[in-house]
C-alpha cells in the first residue's frame, strides 16, 4: 500500500471564526530537516488538507510560511506541533 500522510492546517479569525479561502504555503520537516512545501486554499471550514504520498518513518513538524486572504492579516505564529509516523 501507499504510505499517506495527511497534514491539516486550520485557520480562525480574532473572534475564533473559521477563515474560508486564504492561501497558505507550509513547509514539512522530517526529522528535524526540510522535506517539502506545499501551498493550498482553506475551505469554508477553515481548514486545508495537504496530502503526501510515499511519506517515510519519522517525526514531521509542519510550519507556516505564509498565509494570505484579502482584508486580514496574519499573526505570523505557528502553533507547535509534531507528528510521529
């Protein structure tokens, strides 16, 4: 079978509402260095669901690079978090 990982980035507004149709870029660490980036469009949600294919053992780390969406702007923080696979 293939070894799927499935990363998912929330986002919520200052009222803690989610925020439908920002583009965010992440990028993916495995076992403390780089492994990808991705870029997606949250849903009505709030949420974007990022998909890697063929993801070996190890620890990820997922962090935000950017996010972006007409008339916010984004606190730049990343909350901490690990995944061992």
């Amino acid at each position: 079978g293939v070894k799927r990982l499935y990363i998912a980035v929330a986002l919520m507004d200052n009222l803690g509402d989610p925020v439908a149709g920002a583009s965010v870029s992440i990028t993916v660490e495995l076992n403390g260095q780089s492994y990808t980036s991705a870029k997606g469009t949250t849903e009505t949600d709030g949420k974007v669901i990022y998909r890697l294919n063929n993801a070996p053992s190890g620890t990820y780390m997922t962090l935000a690079k950017s996010v972006t969406i007409k008339g916010l702007t984004w606190d730049g923080i990343t909350p901490s978090n690990t995944f061992t696979k």
